[in-house]
C-alpha cells in the first residue's frame, strides 16, 4: 500500500474492517458446528436471551431436522429482531425488552422462561442462547426484590464506571434467574449453552450475568462492588446480600452436573477477520489485544498517543499500517444531558491525542451497532476533524466534560449508523496510520 487502501478511501476502508468483524460474529456462520444431536426422545426446547439471540434463535431453527421438535422463547433487545423472523424464528418465539436498563417485558419474559425451564426431565435437552444485553433482557428479581430495585441499581452501575465484570457479579445476586440460577430451575435437562462473547476474556460466569454456568463471586464481592462505587441500595437488600440469602449456585453444584458451554463467536475472532481483510487490501494489521478496559476517553488518549507515535517516528509499528483493539470500556457519567456511549467517548479522547496529526483516520464502535443508547454504532476521527470542528464552534474538551460525545460528532456528520448488526462482540476499534 503506497498511500492509502485503494480504491477505498480511508472512511470506506475501515467500515469494511467493521463490516468484516460483524460478519464473522454473525450466528448464521458459526453456530452449526455446535449443535448437538437431537435427543433421542425427549424434547428439545431453546431458550436465550441478549442482543444476537433473534439471530441465534433463527440460526438454531434453520439448522434443526426440521422432522425434530423443537420449541421455546428468547428474549432481545428492541429492535433487535432480524427482518425475516417477525415474532419468531421458525419454531422459537422472539420477544423483545429494554436495553441497558430493564424493564417490565424483560421481568416478563425472563419470568416466562423461568417457567418453561421448569419441570423437564433427563431425555430432554435444552438449547441456550447467550450473549451480550442479556444482563438487561433477562430481568427476574431475586425474592425480595423489585423491579424498581433493579433499575435503580442499575442505572447507577452504568453511570458509576463500574467494570463489566464488577457490574454482573452485582445483577447475578439481585437475580432470580441469572448467576446459574437457570440452569439448577433446568436439571436434570441435558443443558447446552451457546456463548457470543460480549466481555473481555471471554468468561461465560460474565456474559449475560451467567444464567447457565456457575458463579464463582458471592454475596460478599457484590456488597464490596456497590461500596467501591458509593451505590446506595435498600436495607433490605443489603441484609439480604449479607446474610447470604442471595447467594448463586457455586462451582461442583449437582445442577451442572450435564452442562457444556461452548463460545461460537469471540472479540478476538473478529478482530482476527479486520485483520485478514486489512492484510486482503495490501494493509499490514497490528491487533492490540481483545480485552481492552478503563475509562473509554483514557483508552482513546493512549490509542492516539500509540496512532501519532506510528505517524510521525514510524515506531513501534511502521506506517502504513492499521491497529486494531477491542474488548469494553467505560464511561463515568459526570453531567445531566450528555448524550453518546463508549465509542464516541473513546474517540472523544483519541482527537485530542491525535492533535489533528497528518494521515490518522479513526473508526470507533459497538459492533451490536448501538453505541449506548443512541442510534448510532460509532463514528469516525479524520485529520481535520478538530479543525471542523473549531469552525462550528465546537470544543471537544468541553463535550467531553459533559459526556455528550454524540452532540460533537453529529453535527460533523461523522456518525457511523449501522442499525442493529444482531450479533455484539463489543468494542471495535481501528487506526488507520498512512
């Protein structure tokens, strides 16, 4: 590569490693090789919940004997029901809940599925769709607990920047369903769990709060969570935590004794397709690591450190060249009003490292193609995005200050919109050095 991918321009070139990441997390390319047999007599009932599990779901019943019954109900995001599935997914009912924060339809589905996991026995089999969003999707209080508990816990996790582990190791014990729960309300099923990892290092106790496996944390690791980050939570919720009521099914329960779990897409496996495509257009790809954390303007000040150094001392990666990283950031939320999530903070910090440095093009996003609560999966820095900026009388730093990474990059008109890609391996980062 001389100068830039040719004949892509640089904002092209890198949606194509976006777009290639996506596809290799898609369900409909990955979940054939983990389907089991169907039972020999028993039934066989699918049950999921998270941003891809539409997508799973459909995936599951096109691959399925369509001779062997099969059955059940999972739970996404809305909105995130792919096109040709409606209201189901051949066989398996699709409902949809809110995302990050849950609501009543997700009490009631997770509430339905409880109930459908309930009374099985040993010939049958349970199929379960995992992956990132289940957290929300899927929301049974424990017993005690309501669901105005929940959302307020919630929603101060989410502002608190509170790592992705330390957030579901709270959910897992105000849940009722979450945290292995699900998997002792299936035995003595035959469990089968099917993972999209959404976390970093890829933990199954960590996506969607761990529904199927068991949780190692304890009550006393989520109380230490929630004083760490000054969450406020009723007396009797704390009691509870404190006297172990709470606690989740451990390691060696007798209801895992017929589980497997198996990951079918992972951050790392997309960020190796970005790679290939990269290296596919002439481009040498250098991937930084899947399981990237911390706040996400600090994670973007480093990258453009990393970026700059690239573009003006050819070191310690020799231009042209493209960086990729992944894994899931944070964002502490310190004002009212902001509007943005971990992408566009991210790039946020990445611009004003960067210092309009020559020839650093940057593409930041979530690859469920939501990036927070808005409708957009990320945007993109150019050289001049500073310089833009300024002529619209935008201060990044300012913007930054107020969490509203959104409000800064919409007005550029350098928002990547994607809609729902309906899978999430999260985080999705690449630097374009020429």
């Amino acid at each position: 590569m001389s100068s830039r991918p040719s004949p892509l321009s640089p904002r092209e070139f890198l949606r194509s490693l976006f777009d290639a990441a996506v596809v290799s997390a898609l369900p409909s390319h990955n979940l054939a090789a983990f389907l089991p047999e169907p039972p020999a007599r028993g039934r066989t009932l699918v049950l999921g919940a998270g941003k891809a599990a539409g997508a799973m779901a459909a995936a599951v019943d096109a691959l399925w004997p369509q001779g062997a019954p099969l059955s059940g109900l999972v739970v996404t995001r809305y909105g995130h029901v792919p096109p040709a599935s409606g209201a189901r997914a051949g066989r398996i009912e699709i409902v949809e809940a809110a995302h990050p924060v849950p609501d009543e339809a997700g009490m009631a589905a997770a509430r339905r599925i409880a109930d459908l996991a309930r009374g099985l026995g040993p010939d049958d089999l349970v199929l379960c769709l995992i992956s990132g969003g289940g957290s929300a999707t899927l929301a049974l209080p424990a017993p005690g607990l309501t669901l105005a508990d929940k959302q307020r816990i919630n929603k101060a996790l989410l502002h608190s920047g509170a790592s992705i582990s330390e957030m579901n190791c709270v959910r897992k014990h105000l849940s009722a369903i979450k945290g292995g729960h699900l998997a002792r309300l299936c035995a003595p099923a035959r469990l089968v769990t099917l993972c999209i990892s959404d976390v970093p290092g890829d933990d199954p106790a960590i996506i969607a709060s761990g529904p199927t496996v068991p949780d190692p944390t304890t009550c006393a690791d989520a109380l230490r969570v929630l004083q760490r980050h000054a969450i406020a939570i009723p007396e009797h919720v704390r009691a509870a935590l404190e006297d172990g009521t709470l606690e989740t099914p451990k390691p060696g329960d007798a209801c895992f004794a017929r589980t497997s779990v198996h990951l079918v897409a992972t951050p790392q496996h997309a960020l190796e397709a970005a790679a290939r495509a990269a290296l596919e257009a002439g481009v040498t790809a250098h991937i930084l690591s899947d399981e990237i954390e911390g706040e996400s303007h600090v994670v973007g000040r480093v990258h453009g450190a990393l970026a700059r150094a690239v573009a003006l001392r050819d070191a310690p990666f020799r231009k042209p060249c493209v960086i990729l990283s992944g894994g899931e950031t944070t964002v502490t939320v310190n004002a009212r009003g902001g509007r943005g999530g971990r992408a566009t903070e991210f790039l946020l910090g990445c611009a004003l490292a960067l210092q309009e440095t020559p020839g650093v093009h940057v593409l930041a996003a979530d690859t469920d193609g939501i990036d927070g609560v808005e409708d957009n999966a990320g945007a993109f820095v150019e050289p001049d995005t500073l310089a833009r900026a300024a002529s619209l009388r935008l201060k990044a730093q300012e913007y930054l200050d107020r969490n509203d990474a959104h409000g800064f990059f919409e007005p550029l008109g350098d928002l990547l919109v994607t809609g729902p890609t309906y899978t999430n391996v999260n985080d999705f980062r690449a630097l374009l050095v020429l």
